[in-house]
C-alpha cells in the first residue's frame, strides 16, 4: 500500500485586507504543484 499526499492547499483570508496578495501567491503556489485551492474567509468579531 503506497501513501500519496493531498493535493489540496487551504489559505485563510480576510476580505478584502489581503485577498488579491494572498490568492495571487497562493493560486500560482496551487498550479505549480498541481493542487486544488481552497479559500476560506476568516471572520474576526470586534465585540469580544
């Protein structure tokens, strides 16, 4: 049984501070390893 890696890349990102920075970086980080990416937008609270 042989053990593959996941091609899969998950970037945190608050909108819109760093997406075009962050997604620029990590789009040409998913093509060059030929992986799927996976944006998640981060939600800060400012109550607490």
């Amino acid at each position: 049984m042989s053990i593959t890696p996941s091609r899969t890349i998950g970037i945190g990102v608050m909108f819109p501070l760093n997406i075009k920075t962050l997604g620029f970086v990590a789009s040409r980080l998913a093509l060059a390893l030929k992986a799927k990416l996976i944006l998640f937008h981060m939600l800060i609270n400012k109550a607490l």
